[in-house]
C-alpha cells in the first residue's frame, strides 16, 4: 500500500529531525543542522536494502519514490526562503558546517559513481 511509503517516509523525516537537532546542539546553533538531509539520505538507503531484500510490495515502493520525488522540490523552496543574512548570523560554526558538508558531498561524488558503475555492470 502506498500509506507504507508514507509511513517510512515519515519515520525517516523524524529520526533525520532528531538527528540534526542533536548536531544543532553539538554546535550550539539553535536550528536543526542537516536534518531533511539525513532524512532523505534514510529514505534512499532504506528502500535500496527493501529493494535488495525483496521486502518491500511494488505499491509501497510506489508511495516512496512518489513521496521522495516531492520531497526535494519541497526542501528547495524551504530553503529558498531562508534568511540568508541570519544564517551567517550564526557565526563561523554556521560557515564551517556549510562548507564541511558542502565537501563532503564531492568527496562522496566518486564513490557513489564507482557503485554506480558496480550496479550497472551486474544488470
């Protein structure tokens, strides 16, 4: 049913909440640092490991890539709405995450294309 796919989607959307709550914390900002982030980063590695384990019905799937799929436009406007000026507000901590996860996100490039080309030479 497509309701799983909800399900799951809201399941990761909250332990990807809590998660950049706590990383806020740690870095003694008071927002959520990377949260829809980490959220959709469980959402990705979720339905490849029901995908690989043949758990997951072709309607629940459905409902998580329908879902995934509105995801990102939603996130893109959220953040387009943000104060700009407010995040570098929060100091050299805000500008170093920024660019620790902005590197981060290249480094991680290659390897998932190496993956990439892993799986699709096994199809």
């Amino acid at each position: 049913m497509k309701i799983y796919g909800v399900a799951i989607l809201a399941g990761c959307f909250l332990v990807g909440h809590l998660i950049g709550d706590k990383l806020g914390g740690i870095f003694h900002l008071a927002g959520n640092l990377g949260g829809v982030g980490f959220a959709m980063l469980f959402l990705v590695l979720l339905n490849d490991y029901f995908k690989k384990k043949d758990l997951i019905p072709a309607e629940t799937e459905s409902g998580i890539l329908f879902w995934s799929k509105m995801y990102i436009p939603v996130v893109v406007a959220m953040s387009a709405t943000q104060n700009v000026r407010a995040a570098l507000s929060g100091g050299w901590a805000a500008l170093l995450v920024g660019v620790f996860a902005t590197l981060a996100c290249y480094m991680l490039v290659p390897v998932i294309a190496k993956f990439a080309k892993k799986n699709a030479s096994n199809n």
